[in-house]
C-alpha cells in the first residue's frame, strides 16, 4: 500500500514516464481495471475525498461555555454560593446546562441537514472497467482507473494523461495561473514543478475545452490538491446577516454595560446588599442581550437552504441566501432556464440549386458526434431530422472535428475521402454567410429569407461545405468565399410552461429580468414577447454593437433593455458588470465561459446540467434548470430575511422591557419587583421557546408584491425600532404598574409574583403581535405555524409549573389569588396587542413604505 508520501513522490515521477510505464507502474491496461480489482484497490486506498482537518471535539463541548454570557452567569451562581443561596445557585445551573442542551441539539440538527444538502452535489465520473464505459461517483476512483473527460469536467483525481484532443486545462486553483495550460501526453524529463507537469491533470482542475482520456494515479488526500488542503483549515463563511447582527449585538452590549453601571448604583442607593445588587445587575446584563440570537439565525438559515434545496435550488453557501432576498435584476440565459431544452427542426430553406439531400446529407456530415454520447441538444435534434429523412449519422469518424468556436460562431468536421478533404460547417447565419461565395442577389435573397425565419421565432443555422486541398487546423483558417452555402435550418426550443408566470412574479416583486441568448435579434424579440418581457424592439439589444461602444454609452442604453440578442461569453461580463453599478444582480450560467460572469455576480445561478466548474463558481445551484427555482428563491431569500427581522425585533423589544422594568423601579423609588432568578427564567422560556419558531413563520402574501430591501438598509426600520420602544415601554408601565398597585395590599412577594406572571403573559402577547410586521395579529392567526404553537405551548407550560408547580420555591413564587392572574393577565395580554395594532395601522395607512 502507498503511503501519502510515497503517493506524491510516484506522482512527481509520473510526467517522466511514457503512457505505456505509467500503466505498467499502476499494472493497469488501456482496457482499464476489473470490477473485482477496482474493489480491492478501494479498500486499499480508501475513497477517494479530501477529508479536512475539521474542529476537534473538545471545542465543539466546550463552545457553548467559552462565552461572555456565560461567565456572567457563573459569577451569579458563584456570588449566590457565597450568600447561602444555595437553591438560586441551583437554577443558574441548569440555566446554563439548559442552554448549553440546545446548542448541542441545534449544531447536531445543522450538520445533519447540510450533510443531506450534500448527497445533492455527488460527481460523476465516465470510467472504462473491463473495457466498457460506465459512470461512477468520483469517490470510488482508484489509482489505475481509466477516466474521460470532456469540456467543463471537474478533474476527479489527479491523471496521467493518455490521450487528448485540443485539451486546455484551468489550473488557477491550484497554481494560481489564470491562463489555462495546453496539455500533452508526451513523455518529459527533468525536474518540472507543478505548472511545468502538461502531461498530468491535477485533481480540482477544470477542463477548458477538448477531451481527455487519462489513467488516475493518486486518489483523495494523496492528490496534489488534497495535500495542500489538508494542510488548512476549513473556516465558517459568515453571512451578511450574521455579521450585522453581531456588530448590533455588540453595540447592545456596550450600552447594557451603561446601564448595568447606573442599576447598580441605583441599587446600592436604595439599600441592596452589596452581593445582591451584584447578582442583579448580573442578571439583567444577561437578559438585556438576545445572545441567543446568533446561533437561532444559523439554524433558521440552515433550515432554509434546505427548503430551497427542496424546491430545486441547491444553495452552497449561506450568505447567498440574504443576497438572493435583496436582488433587483436577474440576468438569465434563455436555453434550458426558460426554455425545456429540447430542440426541435421548425423548417429549412434551400437555395433552388441545393437539393433536400443534398442538404440532409450535409446536415448530418456536421453533426459533433462523439459516437458514444451527444452533448450538445442542437446536435441531437439534427441527428434526429436526419434520421427522418432517411439520412442516418455516419458510423465512422471524421478527420477533425471542430467543437464550438466562439470567435468564428461556427462548428463542424472533416472528412477523408481519397484525395480530398472535405469540411462541413453549421453556424450563424451572418458569419457563414460572409465566408460563403454567392453573389449579391443570391445574398440579398438568402438574408430576406432569414429575417423571415428569424421573424417567427426561430433559431436560425447556415449549413455550409467546402472542398479542401488540405485540412485546416481550425475554422478561423476559412477564407472568405471558400463555403458553399447550402441554406437554413430552423429550430425551435419549447418555452416552459412555467416561466411565463415566474417573470411576471418576479416582475411584480420589483425585480427587473433580463434574458441574454446567442439567439439573432429578431428570434430573441419573438421569444421576450412570448414571455412578456418586451413589448417592443426598443427594448431588445444586439449585442454585436457592444464593441464600438463605451461603458457610459452602453450603460445609457441599457437601462431600459430587457432582452440581449447575439450575446458572446465576453459580453456577458461586461453586461453584467454595467447592471452592477445600479443593480443588485443574479446571473445564470451553464457553461465555463460563464465562470467569470458567475463569479462577479451578487449571486451567481449555477445550472445543474452545466459544466462542473460554472457550478463551483455559483452560489446557487439550480437542480432542474428552471427559472421558477430562481424565483421560488428569491421567496425563500425574502422570507427568512423577513423573519430574522421578527425574530431581532421580538427578543429586543423584550429584553428591553425587562431592562425598563428594572431600571424604573430604582428610579422611582420602588423595590425591584423581579429577583434575580425570575430574570433569568423569563429570558430562558421566553428567548429559547419562541424565537425559532418566529423564524420559522411561513412567507406573508405581500413578499413577493414590495420592492426588495435595500440591501444597505438597518435590519431594524426607525418605524419598527418606534413599535418596538412602545412596546417595552408599555411593558414596563403595566408591570410597575400592577406592583405597585399589588404591594400596597399584599406586600412585596405577593406583588412581585403578579408582575412576573404579568411580564412573562405581555411577552407571549408580543410573540403573536411579531409574527408579521405590517399584517393584523387577528388576520395573521388564519395563517398555521405549528412550530409557534408548539413553543407557545411550552412556554405556557413551564410557567405553569413555575406559578402552580413545585418550581415556584425555587423561583420565589407566592401562591396568589387565581383571580387576580386571570385580570392581570388579560390585561397584560391585550395592552402589547392594542398597542401594536394601532402601530401597524397607522404604519399601513400613512407609512407604508417606513414599515418595510
């Protein structure tokens, strides 16, 4: 067996061996492995993952205890051991256990939901076993394996190359040149480094452009890329969300240390106990900060992305899902996303001297055909006409053939047939054309013909052949007049039914959609029509009149497009970075010329049928292509920034009343009506029962009817903050308000149990009034949250035993008269309520626009 060392050592050594000793070194054949021996090589080097070094497991314990607020609570429970509290000691304890409890249960539920998210990003690799083709996942690759790659593959492991043809390599993330490198599978000496290796293909490389057969040699950690990756970390990506709230959370918690300063004084002033009034201010510190709000934001994330991932997209990391929620335009390809993909012949037009089978004939000489698998649906669908018409592919292979040229706009192959050569070329119409030799009239026929074609709808190829005297190496090499043209092919790819509707939501959100196809003007006008994205040519732009044209001038004229006709990769980029200066952007892409436009997206739309390295470079993974995903999306996105918000809004405004109620009664003079302990358990029932189910509440009607957030904006609006100091305010008043009122008759135990029930009552009332912050609670009840009433019902629970049960001792609970909590507590319950209803009134009648 290798070791990883003597693995990397054979792979240094593999550039200097012929494809004939490399094989032997492996004893592998080019006929490839045995299912028998390809079983046992596994068990020998184990699957072939790059496994991380990830946290160890004595940082995951002790994480829920290495915080601030929980050293804050320790030093209550070490103060109340000092003063002979034994039984407030106690409580703080399992406080803390409890807490710690559903961090533990929380990470556990997080890392499974994204180990299931992963099953969906799986690769499959084509391997020759016992001379046959087969697919298999990428991790039971073993050294000796005999893979193929095409264009836009992810390099599974790292390969000796066998064979390739016009193969270009992307090797930036692993050595850091931008260039792709130009692979070879001659023999090479000398010591070479890792850029200098052109026979070998490394592990996390991408293939441009051709086609690779290659034998792997290392799998797994003993790859190039997996050495280097073992060697770091693998660090938590922060969302927008996160971070916000955490600069928020930190600046709470310097004015909580004001306060905490003032409360104690004020305490001490009135009399307290020296250690009494520490535990206070303790107490209080610890409410007053929703330091559990971090942590529910990660599980509510979590919990989203596996929505989406349920609903199609595949989101790869979390800070795309704020993102998506915030975007204004999204640029989107036409093929595949809006379209089902499946192309179909619509018609043809011949020029009188070129007979129908002629042009069959030819049609089916340019199909790119691998003879084992048809990539490309435009392929397949003049396989399949040709096949109608009785003109079958040929079986054997042409001389060359000429994948998809960007620059040329053109594809093809060549023949051999004794003496001559001949090429067949399919591609726009306006590039063969020009290559082609007819005379101005056949011209001038041939371009009325196609504006006719192009008028209904259709996509729109010239099919053209030429004898040549010698092979070309590439199709830039045609001379102009060198083709025959032959004439059109239409085809047509079937709209989604769906897509139609999803613009119009998406539209109806405020976010504009922008379609970018390769289609001519006109094809690309009748489809935006179809969609309706257009309702005029003015807003469709021929992309061909980008380069003569300057940022400004181009941006100028943008502004009000919709649909981008004869769009190249280069265009792209450059449309998308223009849409950038205004715009808040979302980008499809399928293909490796999109990487660079995925990458500088806000949010870049990875198809699942693309290349490997457009979906490593997208946030958002669309499983089944279709753009209703991306909008399905954007939903989500709306909904969990909207409930993040619920969430932030329902623990501040809490807090904060519990903070008032605090500081009002040292401020007027009165007893603090809450001890330590009773703090401490409201924030823990409160705060820990009904926070995620806040974040759980479903979607409202009018998120996809508003315009999306500004994406620089505060969490928190100055109209929701206004609510929010009503509410805290109001909170503090009721509750000194009944312990006044109650102390006077009964004394202080008697009072302060009324105003604990009272405080905890008018916070499950601010619960419900925070489940929507526009939409009346009343209409809001019509909308189901089980995880809400679940929690609801918890918390009412605990407090049960709390004031009825045998927590009430270990609480300093006075049994009091059951009609003084039913008045009590529907006046608590009703005082959040009214005040919140008359706020989103008047937010919805004068202020609509603050509220959001």
């Amino acid at each position: 067996m290798y070791t990883q060392n003597l693995a990397i050592i054979l792979l240094m050594l593999f550039y200097t061996k012929t494809v004939r000793q490399a094989l032997q070194e492996l004893d592998s054949t080019e006929h490839g492995l045995s299912a028998t021996e390809a079983r046992e090589r596994l068990k020998l080097y184990g699957p072939n993952t790059i496994t991380v070094k990830g946290e160890p497991l004595w940082r995951k314990l002790i994480e829920p205890f290495a915080n601030v607020f929980v050293a804050v609570l320790a030093l209550a429970a070490i103060i109340s051991l000092f003063h002979n509290a034994i039984l407030d000691a106690i409580i703080i304890g399992v406080i803390i256990a409890a807490s710690a409890a559903i961090y533990y249960i929380q990470r556990f539920s997080t890392e499974r939901i994204l180990r299931s998210l992963q099953k969906h990003t799986i690769q499959n690799v084509e391997v020759l076993r016992e001379g046959s083709k087969m697919q298999t996942e990428v991790s039971t690759l073993v050294p000796g394996d005999i893979i193929f790659l095409h264009e836009g593959d992810k390099i599974p492991a790292d390969a000796r190359l066998i064979e390739g043809l016009s193969l270009r390599v992307d090797e930036s993330q692993l050595t850091g040149e931008s260039q792709p490198i130009d692979k070879t599978d001659e023999a090479l000496s000398g010591n070479k480094e890792i850029y200098e290796q052109s026979n070998i293909l490394f592990q996390g490389s991408f293939i441009v452009s051709g086609e690779a057969r290659a034998v792997v040699v290392t799998t797994g950690n003993a790859t190039e890329f997996g050495r280097l990756a073992s060697l770091t970390d693998e660090g938590d990506i922060e969302s927008p969300v996160q971070r916000k709230i955490d600069k928020l959370i930190a600046q709470i918690i310097g004015v909580v240390a004001a306060i905490a300063l003032v409360a104690f004084a004020l305490s001490l002033a009135q009399g307290s106990d020296f250690t009494e009034s520490i535990r206070f201010v303790l107490a209080l510190s610890v409410s007053a900060v929703p330091e559990s709000l971090p942590v529910a934001i990660s599980v509510i994330l979590v919990l989203g992305m596996r929505r989406m991932a349920a609903k199609k997209a595949l989101v790869r990391t979390m800070r795309s899902i704020e993102s998506i929620g915030v975007i204004t335009t999204i640029a989107t390809d036409k093929t595949g996303t809006l379209t089902k993909n499946q192309l179909t012949v619509q018609g043809t037009w011949l020029p009188h001297e070129t007979s129908q089978r002629r042009f069959v004939g030819a049609l089916a000489n340019c199909v790119n055909n691998s003879g084992e698998k048809m990539h490309d649906p435009l392929d397949t669908a003049l396989a399949a006409f040709s096949a109608e018409n009785n003109v079958p592919l040929p079986k054997a292979h042409p001389l060359h053939t000429f994948p998809f040229d960007q620059a040329t706009a053109m594809s093809g192959n060549i023949w051999h047939s004794g003496k001559e050569y001949t090429l067949f070329i399919k591609g726009a119409p306006e590039h063969v054309l020009h290559k082609s030799s007819l005379t101005e009239s056949e011209l001038e026929q041939a371009n009325a013909q196609l504006h006719k074609l192009t008028g209904s709808g259709y996509r729109v190829l010239a099919v053209a052949e030429s004898t040549l005297a010698a092979p070309i190496e590439k199709l830039g090499d045609i001379r102009k007049a060198q083709l025959t043209f032959l004439g059109f092919i239409a085809v047509a790819d079937v709209l989604r039914p769906e897509a139609k509707k999803a613009i119009q939501t998406a539209l109806k959100a405020g976010v504009s959609v922008r379609m970018i196809t390769g289609d001519h003007f006109e094809t690309a006008y009748h489809i935006g029509k179809q969609l309706g994205m257009v309702s005029s040519r003015s807003q469709v732009f021929d992309s061909r009149k980008m380069h003569v044209m300057s940022d400004e001038e181009l941006e100028e004229t943008i502004r009000e497009v919709r649909v981008f006709s004869r769009v190249i990769p280069e265009h792209k980029y450059r449309i998308l970075s223009i849409l950038k200066n205004h715009d808040i952007t979302a980008m499809t892409g399928d293909g490796v010329n999109d990487v660079p436009a995925l990458a500088n997206a806000h949010v870049g739309i990875a198809m699942g049928s693309g290349a490997s390295i457009a979906k490593d470079a997208g946030d958002i993974i669309l499983i089944n292509n279709n753009f209703k995903s991306i909008v399905d999306a954007m939903r989500e996105g709306r909904t969990i920034f909207a409930n993040v918000r619920r969430m932030l809004f329902y623990l501040l405004s809490t807090n904060a009343g519990e903070v008032m109620v605090a500081l009002g009664a040292l401020l007027i003079g009165l007893p603090v009506p809450l001890a330590p302990v009773q703090i401490l358990w409201i924030n823990l029932v409160t705060d820990t029962s009904m926070v995620i189910p806040l974040g759980l509440e479903p979607g409202e009607k009018t998120a996809m009817t508003k315009p999306p957030y500004r994406p620089g904006a505060p969490i928190l609006s100055k109209f929701l903050i206004s609510r929010m100091v009503l509410l805290a305010l109001a909170m503090a008043a009721v509750t000194l308000g009944f312990y006044a009122s109650f102390q006077a008759q009964y004394g202080h135990a008697y009072a302060s149990t009324i105003a604990f029930s009272a405080l905890v009552v008018m916070q499950w009332a601010n619960a419900f009034c925070s489940r929507s912050d526009e939409e009346s609670l009343f209409k809001r009840l019509r909308v189901m949250n089980k995880p809400f009433y679940i929690g609801l019902l918890v918390a009412t629970s605990l407090q049960a035993l709390a004031i009825f049960g045998p927590l009430g001792s270990l609480l300093h609970i006075t049994p009091v008269s059951i009609g003084d909590l039913v008045i009590t507590g529907a006046t608590a319950f009703s005082v959040p309520i009214i005040i919140s209803e008359l706020h989103k009134s008047i937010g919805r009648r004068f202020f609509r626009q603050k509220a959001v």
